[in-house]
C-alpha cells in the first residue's frame, strides 16, 4: 500500500503530463500483481466498493473526534480523505505497521466486507497504517482520487509501458477485468495478446481540430463536406450478434442509462454520432435536457417518455463484418444515408450535410444556425479516413463565437487537490430589480479560465472580502459600489425551472477579471433573457 500511496502522491503535485506517464509506467514496471492491476482499476474508475460510502467516514469520525472540530478541520483541510488521514491516528490504540497492509490485502477486505461490518474493517485497516497509505485507501472508499489522471492518459501509460499503440488498449479494454492479468502478461512479453473477450466492443474515435484563421487559407472549400455541430454527447452506437451497447466518447459503457435507446438497436453495425433528447427530424432538446438523463442510475419511465433519447448519426464504421474505417469519408457516408434508412426513425437520423461554396458563406450560417442546439460546423475531408486520436487537417471544428458576460463574483468555495488551500469555486451573478435597489442572482458557477497568479490574487480578495460563511462556502461582499467583476464566456445559454434566474449557462468559465470595472456596470439578466428571446 506504500507504493501506491507514493503513486498517488507524486500524480497529485504533478502537473506535467509526460511526468505523470513516467510515473505510471515505473510503478507497472516495479508493483507486483495483482496490486499494480487494482491500481490500474482505481485510476481508471473500475473499483469501487458498495459497503463503504462518504457517511461511513463520518461516523467513524463521529466515534473519535468532536463533530465540530472535524468540521472546522475539513474546512481547513478541502478533502474529505485527506482531513480524516491526518487525524485518524491521534487515538489510534494499534500501532502503525509501515508497509504491513498490501494495496490487494486492501481491497480484498473491503470486498469481503458486509455493510454491518465494513466500518469495522475499515477501522481496522487505517489502525495499521501511517498517514500516507490511510490517505491513499480512503481515497480508494470514496472514490474520484483527482490525481490529475484520466482513464484515457492511464491507457496511454499502460501503452507506453508495454510498446504498443494506445488504441490496441481501447479496443481490448471492455473485455478485461481487474486485476489484468492477462493484460499485464501480454505487455510484459509473458503472454499472449487477449482476445477480444466481449461482444459489441469500443473503437477508438476520430477527433478534431478547433479550425483557426490561417487553417482556411489552405485548405480548399470542394475538398470537404460540412455538417451541423450539435450540443448532445459524442457517443458511439455499438450492436453486435444480439448484444448492445452504447459508449462515450472516451469509452466509457453508458448503456445502462438509456435502455429505451438499447430496445431499438437491432442491428449488426457500429455508428458514430450525437446523444441528444427530443424526436428525430422534430424538436431537439437543449444540453440541459440532455442533463436529465446523464449519470442516473436508475432512469423511470416517466423520465424516459418526457426526455426521449436519441442519435444523430454522423459516421458508419462497422457494417456486420465489414470494417469501414479505412474507406474515404464520401463512401461512408453513402454507405450511411442507405443504411440509417433502415433504423427506428424515433430513435436515429442522419445529420444532414450544409451546402455551402465558400469559407464566408460558412461563415455566415455558423454564426445564424437554423437551431438553437446547433453550436458550429464540422469540417470532414471527402477522403478521409477514418483515424483513432487527432490527426491534423482531415477533421475541423468550426464553434460558434463563445458569448460574454460581465457577472459579480458572489460567493466562493475551496477547490479540490493542489487546489484545496485555495478558494477557486467561483459563483457569480448578475442584476435584477430596479434600478435604486438592484438585487444580484446567481446565474453559473466557474472553476477554470485564469492563471495560478490571478487565482492567488482572487483567493486573496474573497479572504479580504468575506461578509459570510456556510460551511465551505464564503460569501462575498457584492453590492453596486464594492463588487469584483467577473467576464464570463460561455457556450450556450438555456431556460432552466431549477435556478432562481431561470436561466442555465453551458460550459461557463472564467473570460477575463475585471479589476477596473464598478460593480454596479455589471450586466444585467435582461441582457441573458434577451439571448435566450433573440
């Protein structure tokens, strides 16, 4: 378990992504088995543990140390595992053994365990370890270790590790089981490359590049066809000899949470296309319906009848047992139209194709799309084929010009990681009322979009200018004549029942701070309302 806490460690104050690979590969190279297996499962989200919940924590914590203290203690601390590690072992009546627990001896008892018994052997395993390795297994019981490591850059290490290309990995990935030995076995020259052990499996995505100015000086308009950029999930659409499944586009199986979709897939083909909710060829949900229906365990019937999935189909790329990737983009398509033709029309469509002759004439309809879901145009290269990763000039994405507004930083929350000692967690809000008694509403939330030097002088400001706290959350001084203005970009903008605005912003962040404007010049939600009418 010391390693892996040392892994975990060195990935969290790591913020070079060639490092982090670096540091993956030594531990698969120096970790025996099963444990650099298990590891690999923490990091790309495959292990969990069904006994042990957040709540555990606290009563066990309830049992060692004033509720109020631990509360003031979490707050200061940012991360829940983190706080209870470096508490646990004030009273702790068994001694530490460093090294004494495996990262497999772990997971093997937390496995075992009932949820009668859990909290007892979760209390028993931190007994027995020091600070570094408790951080490390509670960050295992959680869940979500933020180390900086998504599961795609953990397959690239794997593929790094073992000399071979990362979408052999991809494409095996689905079929495997933790621990991975036989995995592990083939990477290391011990063992044979797995088979493709399930049916209806993942191939790895073509991407693209965000188009930029001098992109459109050489490339020419008759060599590409362009299709509408729509505000759903990239997913692919797998069916294979009567199983099914439905995949982002980083591989993940989301398939258990759109069954209605899965009851129309009766084919033997694998498709590329768009998730979104409404009916084919009649109204398309926005992103926030599309929310609906996003990382639910259990969707009822009523949610599926009032948000009814379905996909956009952008690309055909396996046909039975014809491979299609290698064909040119123009024959796929063909191969496409003819083939859509077949499927549950409540369930798929063609993305329809833009005509257009010049870079301009584009220009014009991406900027006024004919849908409001619509945020841009595709590019795609008549020959193309089709390539897993991100290959620059046969793909292009054309974005729709973010929108901008100027909103007051209203109220501030500890980040997460390297970012726990600092407030980052911005909520930010705009005037409504009249104008000699303005009232600010909340109308998004930002983390991102500024540098460490700008996020050390917010932090500064927010500690300067706290009126208020509830719990992690600190209240801001925001009124007309003493306020910080926030320029915030954003995607999208929707109508939304859940917030007091009545408006929700897609994919906000953080434009530009605005140190030299009055609070009080901010914008007001009549200007949001008027994108939302307009």
């Amino acid at each position: 378990m010391d390693r892996f806490a040392e892994l975990l460690d060195r990935l969290l104050i790591t913020s070079s992504r060639n490092a982090k690979l670096t540091l993956m590969q030594d531990y698969f190279r120096e970790a025996p088995d099963p444990d650099r297996g298990l590891a690999l499962a923490a990091i790309t989200g495959n292990l969990s543990f069904n006994a042990v919940k957040p709540g555990v924590l606290r009563s066990l914590m309830a049992e060692r140390m004033d509720e109020t203290l631990f509360a003031y203690s979490y707050d200061y601390v940012g991360d829940l595992a983190e706080t209870v590690s470096l508490v646990w072992g004030i009273d702790a009546q068994v001694e530490a053994i460093p090294g004494g627990v495996s990262l497999s001896e772990a997971v093997e008892r937390l496995h075992s365990a009932s949820r009668s018994d859990a909290p007892k052997v979760l209390a028993g395993l931190l007994d027995r370890m020091e600070t570094a390795s408790r951080f490390a297994v509670l960050k295992l019981v959680t869940g979500g270790l933020r180390v900086g490591v998504s599961a795609r850059l953990a397959k690239q290490a794997l593929a790094d590790y073992g000399k071979v290309h990362v979408h052999e990995i991809e494409e095996l990935w689905h079929g495997l089981e933790p621990p991975y030995l036989s995995l592990f076995a083939w990477l290391d020259g011990k063992g044979e490359k797995p088979v493709h052990a399930a049916r209806a499996m993942f191939r790895p995505v073509m991407l693209s590049n965000a188009v930029e100015e001098s992109d459109l000086t050489r490339i020419v308009p008759a060599d590409y066809a362009a299709e509408w950029k729509w505000d759903g999930i990239r997913v692919q659409v797998v069916c294979e000899d009567g199983v099914a499944r439905l995949y982002s586009r980083t591989g993940d199986d989301i398939s258990g949470t759109f069954p209605d979709l899965l009851e129309s897939m009766d084919f033997n083909a694998a498709i590329d296309g768009e998730l979104l909710v409404g009916a084919p060829g009649g109204n398309t949900g926005t992103f926030s319906d599309l929310q609906q229906r996003l990382n639910r365990k259990v969707v009822t019937p009523k949610i599926q009848k009032q948000f009814p999935a379905f996909v956009r189909c952008y690309d055909l790329l396996q046909l039975s047992d014809e491979d299609l990737r290698k064909l040119p983009f123009a024959e796929r398509r063909q191969r496409l139209e003819a083939f859509v033709a077949t499927l549950d029309a409540t369930r798929f469509d063609l993305s329809p194709l833009v005509d257009f002759a010049a870079w301009e004439e584009l220009d014009t309809m991406r900027q006024t799309p004919p849908h409001p879901v619509i945020e841009g145009v595709m590019l795609k290269r008549l020959d193309s084929t089709y390539v897993p990763g991100r290959p620059k000039g046969p793909w292009f994405k054309w974005k729709r010009n973010p929108y901008t507004v100027d909103a007051v930083l209203m109220y501030a929350q500890r980040g997460h990681g390297k970012r726990s000692s600092f407030y980052s967690d911005y909520t930010f809000g705009v005037w409504t009322g009249p104008g000699d008694q303005p009232e600010l509403v909340p109308v998004g939330k930002a983390y991102f979009g500024f540098t460490d030097e700008e996020l050390k002088r917010l932090d500064k400001y927010i500690r300067d200018n706290t009126i208020d706290r509830f719990g992690p959350v600190r209240s801001v001084r925001a009124e007309p004549d003493h306020g910080l203005v926030i320029e915030v970009a954003f995607e999208g903008l929707n109508r939304s029942t859940r917030h007091k605005s009545g408006v929700a912003m897609r994919f906000p962040r953080v434009s530009r701070l605005r140190w030299d404007k009055p609070a009080g010049e901010a914008d007001r939600l009549d200007a949001l309302l008027s994108m939302l009418d307009g």
